[in-house]
C-alpha cells in the first residue's frame, strides 16, 4: 500500500499502488485491471457492515465471510484478529461490482468489528477531472 491517509474523494490506482504492486502478477489486481485504467479517477465510497457481508469472492461466488469461515488458515484468522486490533478506517479496498479485488482480510475485520469500510469500485464509470 502505497500511503495510508486518503482525504481526498477522488482517487487513482497509481495513488494507492506502487508499480510493484499493480505488476504483481500473484495479486488479483494485476488480473481484474490495466495500465491503462491506474490512472482512471474513481470515487471513494464508504460500505457498511451488512454491505460488506454481500461481497463475493472471484471464485465460485462465494460470500468473503462464508469463504474466510470456511477456509482460513491460522495465518489467515491471526491476519484478520491483528487487523481488527489496528483497524484503519482510512484503508481503501478495491472491488469490481460486488466481487473483492484487493483488499479481503480488511473487509473481513470490518465485518467481525462491526466498522465500515472505504472502497473504490473500478467497475464505475470514471470520474472526470
């Protein structure tokens, strides 16, 4: 994550990514967006509890909590529980309609500590300048 405080409503990838991060081939951002689009202007939106449960992941659309209850590792839930600690209101996640892009262990804590997220839809049309 390239910085941590965002005050601004408009955001681009290139703002929340290094190059490193965008070119990750491992990373599920680097498969659901382009070079072209990291500079795209998207909106950041706040997401409640209730509406982060309705997330799915990109495989079988499955819910990202019914995913996290039923294949978290030790890793995986001590990731969340330390993410719930520190909760960063300021994080923003990425999503493409209702599916997790980047961002699934924060959208996780969000949900078992009751906060609400910030996210950017890459799937919105893009803001103009």
């Amino acid at each position: 994550m390239r910085i941590n405080q965002i005050t601004e409503n408009i955001i681009t990838l290139n703002d929340l990514y290094d190059w490193d991060e965008l070119n990750d081939e491992s990373e599920m951002l680097y498969h659901w967006t382009t070079p072209e689009n990291h500079d795209m202007p998207f909106t950041v939106k706040t997401m409640q509890p209730e509406q982060i449960k309705q997330l799915k992941t990109p495989i079988n659309d499955m819910t990202i909590l019914n995913a996290y209850n039923q294949f978290a590792g030790q890793e995986q839930k001590q990731l969340v529980k330390d993410k719930i600690k520190n909760y960063d209101k300021n994080r923003i996640t990425v999503i493409a309609n209702e599916t997790v892009i980047d961002g699934n262990h924060h959208l996780i804590a969000a949900i078992l500590s009751n906060n609400p997220a910030k996210y950017i839809d890459i799937y919105d049309e893009p803001e103009s300048e």
